[in-house]
C-alpha cells in the first residue's frame, strides 16, 4: 500500500450471516481497536435487515456501516430489492458492487455493475467494486485480460472526479471461502494492472489515488504479508470479519506495515 495517495480500508463482508441484534455487541467490541487504528478506515458491511441497528451502534465511532448489495433504479416495481437513495438514508456509507457471488448466483452482469456503480455515487454511497477470476481463467493464464475488461466494463462513463470515491476489491473467485489465499505477489500483480488500466483511462494522479483491497480468505495471519505489496491497500475480509478478534487482527496488520514503511 502507499499511504501517501490513498487510504487503507480494512472491510469486513458478513455476507448472510449473523441476526441484527449481534451488531450492537460486535461493534461494541471493535470500537476500540477502530478508535486507535488511525493508519485504516474499517467499514463494515451487513446484511439489509442489519443496517439500521449496525449504524446506530457505529454512529461516534470510526466504523462505517456498508450494505453488500443495491439496485440500479432510484426506486419502482423492483419487488425485494433496495435502491442507493434508501441505503444513504439510514446513514450506510459504502456498497459492495459485483460480489463473484453476486455474479455467480444471481446473474449480476458486468453491465448491472456498471449501474449501480453510478447509481452509488449518485446518492452519495462509496462502490467497493469486486473484480476476480475463476480458477479456470487464471489457470489458463487469462485473469489479467478478464480484470482487464471486468474493469472497464464496470466503470464505464464514470468520471475522474466520481472514481475518487470508487472503492476497488480483487477477489479471485478460488480464494473465496475456500481458505487458499493469493499469494501476496499474485494480488499484487493483479493490484498493479487494475492500477495500470485506471491510469490508462484516468491518469497517473487519479489513478494512484484510488484504494485497491484484496479479498479472499484474508485473515489476521496472512494479512500482513498482502498488505505489505504497494498494491494491495486494505482487505475485503469474509469468513474472518465475523470474529472481532481476527478483524481485530487483521487491523493491527495493516498498522504493522506500517512501521516498515
Ligand atoms: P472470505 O470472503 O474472506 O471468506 O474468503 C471474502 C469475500 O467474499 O469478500
């Protein structure tokens, strides 16, 4: 990560796990190791039926509330979806966009990502964007390429200005869940062309300035050896944000990092 242009974002990803009333306490719990840890934003980000209780217990703390899903429309016949404009209401500030397991269960496309990329910035949310390939892809050697062009896709017709609130999450779908992470030259590789490709449509300065996390099985004992690559710059953590403790850990990672930069 390089501190100097961009910050680190440690989020936690509960995924459909947890019931509402466990938010108060676990947050609660983190507070304090949020509190101290000025060198991260730490985000965390619950089911819907969550946000409310998640942002009350977070408000006057350095905890910002996510949501792992959106609709593209401001709002209509839409039945069981929730828009931008409703989750910015209840003071959420960031939205996982085009979750693999968003793409792989529920037929999200790249061109759906690309909407409610900008349905996020137009009411104000920050869109952690979720970029990856298969096992298939990378063994075929193709995960650069297919990055590549999940990216561009993703950020069509998104303006300079908007990416500097755009939040990008690498998450190779083989490392999901599945307790085999990235080496920390494999996420930094892919880091490093995501970052490439944004200065090729954006520029150097804009470029260097946007946030770019690695997910998939990150936890307090692997984090530190990811976050010390210069393109890895925080974590999308799953399984492990579940646990205050190794969320916990994985923020104190990112601050060992620091000390060796
Ligand atoms: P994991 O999930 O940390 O449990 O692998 C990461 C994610 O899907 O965001």
């Amino acid at each position: 990560m390089n501190r100097r242009y961009r910050k680190t974002i440690i989020a936690g990803n509960w995924k459909m796990n947890k019931l509402p009333g466990e938010c108060k306490e676990f947050i609660l719990h983190l507070k304090e190791k949020a509190a101290a840890a000025k060198w991260c934003d730490v985000v965390l980000c619950v089911p819907f039926t969550h946000l409310a209780s998640a942002v009350k217990a977070a408000r006057g703390t350095r905890i910002a509330i996510g949501a792992q899903n959106c609709h593209f429309a401001d709002q209509g016949a839409y039945t069981g979806e929730v828009s931008c404009a409703m989750l910015a209401d209840l003071g959420v500030k960031y939205v996982i966009i085009g979750h693999s397991e968003r793409r792989q269960y529920f037929g999200e496309t790249d061109l759906d990502v690309n909407k409610k990329i900008k349905a996020a910035l137009d009411a104000g949310l920050r869109p952690i964007v979720c970029l990856g390939e298969s096992l298939e892809i990378r063994e075929n050697n193709a995960a650069l390429d297919y990055i590549r062009m999940q990216l561009k896709i993703a950020l069509k017709d998104i303006t300079a200005q908007q990416l500097r609130k755009v939040v990008i999450a690498y998450e190779p779908i083989w490392a999901i869940g599945t307790g085999k992470v990235a080496t920390a030259e494999q996420a930094n590789e892919v880091g490093s062309a995501i970052r490439e490709t944004l200065r090729a449509i954006y520029g150097a300065r804009a470029a260097r300035g946007v946030s770019i996390l690695y997910g998939g099985s990150m936890n307090e004992q692997n984090a530190e050896g990811l976050l010390a690559m210069p393109d890895v710059d925080g974590g999308l953590i799953g399984g492990a944000s579940l646990d205050t403790e190794k969320l916990a850990g994985i923020i104190e990672a990112a601050r060992q990092e620091l000390k060796g930069n």
